[in-house]
C-alpha cells in the first residue's frame, strides 16, 4: 500500500484546488486550529455511527466535516493554553461551528479544560485508531437491489472513496456517492449481490472486499484492515521540498520538458 511522491503531490494539488475553490471533499492530514467548546452527546449523530461504549467523541464543524468525510475518524485534540490532549472520534456535526472548530463531548473537554472555560483555543489533527480490529462493512436496513446504502465503520483512518462491483465480474469499479449522513448510496441499488468493494483512505491506501452479500441490518466484518501508514518516510522522499511545492515542481517540469522537445 505504498504511495509514490508522484500520487503523494497529485492529492496535494487537489487539495489546493479545493481550497482554492472554498471547499473541501476529503478529511487532511494538516494541523488544524480553532476554538474548542462542549456539549452533552448521547447518540444520533449526523454521522449515524452506533454510540460508542469506550471512545469519546465529538462534533466537527461543517466545513472540515466536507460532507461526512470526518465520520468515524479520530482526531487528537491539544488545548493550545494548558497542553493537554485528548483523543476523539468524530461522531457528529456541529453545522454554526467556524473551520477549525471543534465540540467536544462533556467527557472529552472535561480532560483538557475545566468545563467553566467553556471555550478553549485547540489545534487537532487526524490519528490512526489502532483499536478497532477489522474494518466493518454495514448495509442500512431498508436497502435492496433496487436501492443501497452501505457505511464502512471501524476504519484505521477516514475514508476518502467507496467503489463496488458485481462481485468476481471483473468488471471496472463504480465509485457510489456519499451523502451527509455517513452511507455511501446507489440510488439504483447494486443488483442482488453478492459484491466487490474497494475501500480507499485518505492517505490513497486502497482494501478489496470481496464478495459481499446483500445482508441488510447486519455489520459484516471484512476480516481486513488499512496499513499503519508512515507519513514521515512519505515526507522523506521529497528530497527537502515542501509538500505545497510539489504541484509547482510538476508544472515547471512538465514546461522544461515541453522546451526541451520544442528545441530539437
């Protein structure tokens, strides 16, 4: 599941394209900074994640939320003015929350500020979650041939993109869109199944799931999971370029290369 520079700096230049854009499709693995505040969660998020039992979580704000992208991710968040940290998985959204904002569950806060504080300046970042076991594949209750919705839960890092196919065709994969609520939906349904997912993350790491039944209401264990993925050996083979100079780089070789064939 390695990913080359030229892939690494590809999903760069994207980014830059979307901020450019004001918007964002994916989760990021920069540094965030805004405020953070709390509030008393008990279930029914907008991510539509079962209530965990052992992790603490939190609301992210709409813009990095980016459609549901967050959900189901983990985050570990510094209160800038003490330098305590907690780590939270993303179970909801927070849509009056500036970028960079983040609401704590009451448990999660009260680990790095009094609750009095009420608001505390944050900086956050995603994390992998070491402590799910096997990444889990849910086809919501309702679905059919005729219509389906799938989440994937328990996911080492947020997930950037769920294909499927009919299962051993061999046929290319289609990507299904994801909706705010944290499914992935084919609003004509996939057929009665079985089928092949590929599952890819935010770092581009990509699992093929395969032959998957229709199973409505019932959280199927892929039996696999995402590699731990080391950012720093990706860092290391820029060779001392900035992750925001790669798109540039590419751009001034492929003009070199166009001057160069120009003069011959």
């Amino acid at each position: 599941m390695t990913i080359s520079v030229f892939h690494h700096s590809m999903r760069i230049s994207c980014a830059l394209l979307l901020l450019a854009s004001g918007g964002s499709a994916y989760a990021d693995s920069s540094t965030h900074t805004g405020q953070g505040t709390f509030y008393d969660y008990s279930g029914g998020g907008n991510c539509s994640l079962p209530v965990p039992t052992t992790t603490l979580t939190a609301a992210m704000n709409a813009s990095d939320y980016a459609n549901s992208a967050a959900c189901g991710g983990l985050i570990k968040i510094t209160n800038n003015a003490t330098g305590l940290s907690v780590t939270v998985r993303v179970d909801d959204q927070c849509p009056e929350c500036a970028p960079g904002n983040v609401d704590l569950d009451q448990d999660a806060f009260a680990q790095i500020a009094n609750l009095d504080t009420g608001i505390i300046p944050i900086s956050w970042h995603y994390v992998a979650n070491d402590q799910v076991g096997n990444l889990k594949l849910y086809v919501e209750e309702s679905s059919s041939q005729w219509w389906m919705a799938v989440q994937v839960r328990d996911h080492l890092y947020p997930i950037a993109k769920l294909e499927a196919r009919t299962a051993g065709s061999g046929n290319a994969y289609t990507t299904i869109a994801r909706e705010s609520h944290n499914y992935f939906v084919a609003p004509s349904g996939l057929g009665i199944g079985p089928y092949d997912f590929r599952i890819t993350d935010f770092w581009g790491q990509t699992i093929d799931v395969p032959s998957i039944p229709l199973m409505p209401g019932v959280e199927l264990d892929t039996g696999t999971q995402f590699d731990v993925y080391d950012e720093s050996a990706a860092t290391s083979t820029s060779s001392g370029a900035g992750a925001t100079d790669w798109p540039i780089l590419l751009l001034l070789g492929g003009l070199l290369t166009r001057r160069l064939q120009w003069g011959r």
